[in-house]
C-alpha cells in the first residue's frame, strides 16, 4: 500500500508541520513507498488528493483541521483509496467521535490501523464527514472572517467580537423544509445536520449521531432568546440538550431539503457559503477510513 500524508502548514499554529519530520522518520524503518504534500492554498488537499488517487490506491492522511480533512474527503470520494486522520488544527473536532486527541502515538497508530466503512454526507454539491450547519454559528464565522480583514485584530478576538454582535444582531432564519413527509414552515436559531458528534472545539452538539448507522442526525433549534440561550448553554456544552428544552427538535433523517426567501449562511465543516436552498443527504458507507490500531 502506498501512503499519502497531506500536511496544512497552517493548522494549528504549524504543529501539522512538525509531522513532516515523524514520518520520515518512521519510514526511514520501513520499506513503503510514501509522499508528503504540503498544501499551499486553500482547496489545493482535494487536488492532490485526486491527482494521486486517480492513478494509484493510497492510505491518505490528512494532517491538519477539519478543514484541511474535508478538502482531503472532497478529494478522495469516488475512489478506492482510505482515508486516515491526523488531528493537528485548532478544532480536531470530527477524530472526536472515534478516538481521543491527546495520544502522541496516533500517527503510527494509524498507519498500521485497520479500516472501516463509514457514512459520508453531502449538501449541494459538497461532501461533508462531520456536521454541516445553518443559524447562528453559521453567521458567527461569517461575520468573523469580516473582522479578521482588519490588521488590528486577532482571530480569536475577531470571533469574540462576532459572538457578541452576532447575538444582539441576529433574529433567527425564515426557512421551510419537510420533515418526516409534514411541511414545516418556521424560524429557526439553529439547524445542525451531523454525521459526527461534535463540533466548534469539542461542542457535542449530535450526543446520539453514529458515522456508520446510515442516518444524519438533525437538531433543531427554534428561535430563542438570547437570555435563554445562555441558560441552556451548559446542557449544550455536556451534550444533553436534547432533554428538558421544549425549543430543540431531534431527529433521525437521510435527507432533507431546506429554503428561504432571504440568502443564509451555511457552515460545511467549518468553510463558509451562502445561499438560499440547501439539500442535506447521508450516503452509507461511502468512504474506507483508518480506525488507529493499538
């Protein structure tokens, strides 16, 4: 088996980059071929990613944030090639539904890992692992990336900044959708699609999704004041929101399309787009993924 490891010079500070000296190392002991690509630009993982796909069958690695494993993703769908993660971002938020990021081994862990079949989900025209979103986290980051294009501020300052805006400044989203055959037409806070658990740095927002049951887990938040929401916030950050809050909605779904009048902000595993329409959708065991072996 040949071994790709596509690296995020940026993620996480360039820790991912302390990797490129780990695998050399390794291999140095072993004889299997491998590559290591250090991105360059953003959308440049999913080039390489089908660009060495195309011609052979590779175990990839990607080695960065989330945002660096959904380019590699959007890179590997369609082909034969297994897919292995290598948290060294900021969030590392998808690694958390399958195993904890705080283990120095995890590298060789995963190249000598076994593999599975795992769900794969889509909204649009892009595929998504982990949790795609519409409402206010959504608007959060967008509103952030405008701050950030200030050279006096700093990234997290930048989001803190948005948080706060955001909150006195968003009023929920108009949207209508079908759920369970009944047309829902409502305002909502917040609506997360997940395949994985967490999301924001460690945020449980999907207590109950499984990336191997076949189905998205939806919540959705009704719109709700923002006193309330600071109420409820420690039931969200422990995962159990689900019970005791009459605006959150939970449900198993494979699909679900959803619009509204005004243009929305949609957060695909942490990239940002805009748009009017959305359609979600789960495609069971649609990638071979890497489980780190012990």
């Amino acid at each position: 088996m040949k071994h790709l490891f596509i690296i995020n010079p940026e993620a996480g500070k360039g820790r991912a980059l302390e990797y490129k000296d780990k695998i050399e190392k390794i291999f140095s002991k072993i004889n299997e071929e491998y590559e290591i690509i250090i991105t360059e630009r953003v959308g440049h993982a999913t080039e390489v990613v089908r660009e060495f796909t195309s011609r052979n069958r590779y175990r990839v690695y990607a080695i960065g944030g989330d945002g660096t494993l959904n380019e590699v993703v959007n890179g590997l769908v369609g082909t034969d090639s297994i897919l292995g993660v290598i948290p060294a971002g900021s969030g590392n938020d998808f690694i958390r539904s399958i195993w904890s990021e705080q283990d120095d081994d995890l590298l060789i862990k995963t190249i000598r890992g076994d593999f599975k079949k795992i769900d794969l989900a889509k909204v649009n025209n892009k595929y998504f692992i982990n949790i795609s979103s519409i409402g206010f986290d959504a608007e959060v980051v967008y509103n952030a990336r405008k701050y950030k294009k200030y050279k006096f501020i700093s990234g997290p300052f930048a989001y803190f900044i948005s948080i706060f805006i955001t909150a006195l400044r968003f009023k929920g989203v108009e949207i209508e959708f079908e759920l369970d055959g009944q047309p829902i037409n409502d305002k909502i806070f917040l609506m997360a699609v997940a395949n994985g658990k967490y999301y924001g740095g460690g945020i449980k927002i999907a207590p109950f999704a499984n990336i191997t049951d076949g189905a998205l887990e939806l919540y959705l938040i009704k719109a709700i004041s923002i006193f309330k929401l600071i109420k409820e916030i420690p039931k969200v950050l422990k995962g159990v929101h689900s019970y005791g809050i009459k605006e959150v909605k939970y449900s198993k779904i494979q699909n679900i399309k959803a619009k509204s009048k005004n243009e929305f902000t949609i957060n695909i595993d942490g990239e940002i787009v805009r748009g009017k329409e959305v359609e979600f959708l789960i495609l069971p065991s649609k990638l071979d993924m890497i489980i780190p072996n012990n």
